[in-house]
C-alpha cells in the first residue's frame, strides 16, 4: 500500500465498511460483485464466521444489503433521471448493471474509493466490449465545490441517491450536505432518494426476519405494521435472542467504520422523530416524500420464498424518501473555502500547525501527513494548531486531530483562533473535552 493510500484510510475509515458491502453482495449471489471482489483481492471468506451466532448475523447483513441494493437500483430506474449521482457510490457494482447502460453515472466517493473503481470499471467495461457514460469522481460530500466539479457537462435531472452515507455525518456534516444537494437539485432538477433515514428500521426488521422461526418473523412483522415505532417491535420477541443480535449488527459497524452514529436525520420509528427529520430537511429548503419500499421489492437470492415475503410485508412499513427542494426556505449556505493549506514549525519539543482553508476528506491526508513527517523527525510533546485562517473542519479532519493527541498524550493539543463554525462542530462532536480550545 502507498503512503497517500494509508494516510487516506487513516483519516476516512469508512472505506471498510463500503468494502464489507460488496463481499456481503458477492455472498448473496451478485456475479458482478464476486468479479470485482475478486479483482480487488478481497476475500470472500472474510465475511464467513465460525460459529453460529456469528453466522446468523451473517445471513442478515447479507439480506439486508442485497435488500437495500437491489430496492435502490429499482427505485433510481423508476425516476427516469438521465444522471445517476451516487453518491457515496462505494465499491458497489452499480456501474454494470443494466440499466446504467441507458443513463449517465457519475460515482463519487472518497479518491481512497475512487482511484481503485474508476480504473476497474473501465477495465471490466472494455473487456465485455461496453462503451457507457461512467465516471469515478472523487469528492467530499460536505465540500460544493468538489461535487459541483464532479457534474461539470453532465446533464439533468438528476437523481442522487445516498446509501449508507446519512449515519456517518456529524450534525455540521449533515448541514452542509442538505445545502449543498438543495444547490445542485436548483440548478439541474431532479430528486435526492435514500433509505438512510430509515437504515436502523430496515436492519432490525430483517435481523427479526432472517434470525427467529417462522413464528417469530411472523410476530415481528405483525408487530411492525401495529406500530412504527421499532421498540414495539422488539418486545414483540423473545428479547434476548433479539437484542443480542442488534447490539451485534450494531458492533460490526462500529468496529467497520470507527465512527459515532447519529443525527437527526436517522429515525427509529417514532412520530417525533420522522417530524425532526423532516423540520430539518424543511430548514435547508427541501421536502419529503415517503414511499414503502415494498413498492420496488426485489427478488432476494439471499432467502427462501418464504422470508422474501416476511421481508417484503416487513417493507410495507419502512419507506424510501425522495426528496426534492421545496421552493421555500432562505439560500443555502455557501461554504466553498479558499485553497486548503498546511504549515508546521517546531520550537524544541512544541509543535505549531498552521491551517487554512478546509479541512474535510479531501485535505485531511495532507494534514496528516503533515504532521507524521515532523513527529517523525522530531520528539514531540505538544502541539498548538493555528486555525485562524480555517473554513471548515470535517470528522476525518477531527479524526487526525485525535491521531495527534494519541500520539502526543492528553491534554497536548491546542486550538487557537477556531471560528463559530468550528467551535460549534467541536461542542457537537465532543472534541471541546479532547482538545484544549483557545
């Protein structure tokens, strides 16, 4: 591995998790995603557990994601966009299916994703004789610019989709990303379609669906369409079999991603919840739609006749959200920031990093970087980080700013001349007990 690939996985782990999602679609029957997995040198028995539990669970992230995958691929053919904006379009193989060849696709993720699909796509394209419209673009979601790069001669409308995205933003990430969607949609037109805000929903009803008897499932289900609320569902179980499970599915993704989840827009079921989610789409002028995913059921390898159908009446209940701007609400922020620069000086064992710009997934290796050449030149003991001239900061850019401080030892780095922007995301993400802020 290359160092700017290393400094990339460092500073975005979640790249693992996109990686988890292809072997989990190669073990659910995918062809395509068994041939790119293979054309990665992923293995396909790191998704293979040795005991029971552990393979129950198996079987239910592999449902779930082929549910997701397939439902989302109907749901975008269903908008009649002429531009695909996937966005993040992790390692999926979305590019070879079918009904791309009809489309434009532009995939965008982090250049650590990017750099490695762009060139295999093309590759596996060439060799089956196809010529389509794909590109691999990489972005920051939270960053315009990058994204309204990526769409330079594409044409509308378009239809972005975000899967899996939603539950890793921080609540000024999650900000960031509906002002910069409301931009794009204003300009080309088209729709914003994801079942993220509902991720947690659709992982629980299938883990009911995939892991208890028939009985069970059916109970599961049952108690789905009493109620929205997932809570209601679960006391609808023998509990413990259940939580167990959820705190595992749960676990997996943490230990994947190393990230923290929540924001408001993911929601458990309940009324306050979806009207939260909702008010928070309506501040950064868009609106919602809900549709039950049920109504693009795909046919699930993954399962026999008879849970596929638990699982579609299951998805009667769970909704995919459409989202488009609603013509009201102030402008969107612009949040474009000067060109990203990092500088470093060391006065004996003091380190003092200057930042400007933007701080996101983009720039955050060359932060990073930055700062393991001098720690490894020099001996360090604390550090002062000069953010005066600095837009913005992302979690991968929080994330180095961690790095440094494990590094360092606690209580050694300090943040002067932060912004209000800045400060906030620092008083959101807790970072205000890590670092000491000046």
């Amino acid at each position: 591995m290359d160092n700017i690939q290393k400094l990339r996985e460092e500073t975005n782990p979640v790249f693992n998790t996109a990686k988890a999602t292809l072997l989990q679609l190669a073990e659910a029957g995918h062809a395509d995603a068994a041939l790119m997995a293979a054309r990665l040198g992923l293995d396909l028995a790191g998704v293979t557990y040795s005991d029971e539990g552990k393979k129950a669970m198996s079987r239910s992230n592999v449902a779930t994601l082929e549910l997701r995958y397939r439902s989302m691929n109907a749901f975008i053919e269903a908008t009649g966009a002429k531009t695909v904006v996937d966005l993040p379009c992790g390692y999926t193989p979305r590019a070879l299916e079918g009904f791309i060849a009809y489309k434009r696709y532009i995939a965008c993720d982090l250049p650590a994703v990017t750099d490695e699909m762009g060139p295999l796509v093309e590759k596996i394209l060439a060799e089956r004789g196809q010529k389509r419209k794909v590109a691999y673009r990489g972005v920051d979601a939270t960053n315009y610019a990058s994204l309204r790069a990526a769409l330079e001669g594409v044409e509308g409308p378009l239809c972005i989709t975000t899967e899996g995205l939603l539950m890793y933003l921080t609540e000024p990430e999650l900000a960031a990303l509906m002002d910069n969607i409301r931009r794009i949609l204003d300009e080309f037109g088209g729709v914003w379609i994801t079942q993220d805000p509902e991720v947690s929903r659709v992982y629980i009803s299938m883990t009911m669906v995939v892991m208890n008897d028939s009985a069970k499932a059916k109970a599961a289900v049952e108690a789905l369409g009493r109620s929205a609320n997932m809570s209601e569902v679960l006391k609808a179980m023998a509990g413990d079999k259940a939580q167990s499970a959820l705190n595992a599915t749960k676990s997996t993704f943490s230990g994947e991603a190393d990230v923290t989840f929540g924001n408001v827009m993911l929601v458990r079921g309940t009324p306050e919840q979806f009207a939260a989610a909702k008010e928070a789409l309506r501040a950064h002028g868009l609106k919602a739609e809900l549709s039950p995913v049920a109504e693009r059921m795909p046919r699930l390898g993954s399962l026999d006749p008879e849970r596929t159908e638990l699982a579609r009446q299951a998805m009667e209940h769970i909704n995919l959200w459409t989202i488009t701007p609603d013509g009201a609400g102030s402008d969107p922020a612009v949040r474009t920031g000067g060109e990203f620069g990092v500088e470093t000086a060391v006065n004996g064992s003091e380190l003092t990093v200057t930042l400007r710009g933007r701080v996101d997934s983009l720039t955050a290796p060359e932060f990073l970087a930055a700062f393991e050449k001098v720690a490894g030149e020099n001996t360090l003991t604390a550090a002062t980080v000069d953010m005066s001239g600095l837009e913005y900061i992302s979690s991968a850019g929080l994330r180095v700013l961690l790095i440094m401080t494990k590094r360092l030892g606690a209580g050694s780095v300090t943040v002067t001349g932060a912004n209000e922007l800045v400060r906030s995301i620092f008083e959101q993400t807790g970072y205000d007990d890590i670092l000491t802020i000046r």
